[in-house]
C-alpha cells in the first residue's frame, strides 16, 4: 500500500502561534520530528536526547 504511516495518527491541541513557531524553529520545519524526540526523552527510552533548542531570536543554535 503506497504512503501507508508505519503509525497510527493522533491529536494534540496545540494553540496555532504556537504551532507556526515551531514549524519556524525546528530544523527543515519538521514539527513531527520535535515532538517525537520530547516524547521519547520524557518516557527515558534508551539513547533519547532533548531536541536542539532554537536561540532566543529563533535562530538554531
């Protein structure tokens, strides 16, 4: 089955300023990939890091 999401899809609110910054602050604009890494350092899987954070001016750093 072509483009099949190996997981399921799920909600989260998350207020739309917001989600605009962080498409504008995480690297190449992938939300996903953020939220991902915090999950996974939250829950302490084996290896997980805290994502790079973006400068104060939004800049990466």
């Amino acid at each position: 089955m072509p483009n099949a999401p190996r997981t399921q899809h799920r909600s989260v609110r998350i207020p739309d300023d917001d989600w605009k910054d962080l498409a504008d602050r995480a690297p190449s604009g992938d939300r996903a990939a953020v939220i991902k890494d915090l999950v996974a350092w939250y829950l302490r899987r084996p290896g997980a890091k805290l994502p790079r954070r973006p400068a104060e001016d939004g800049t990466s750093s």
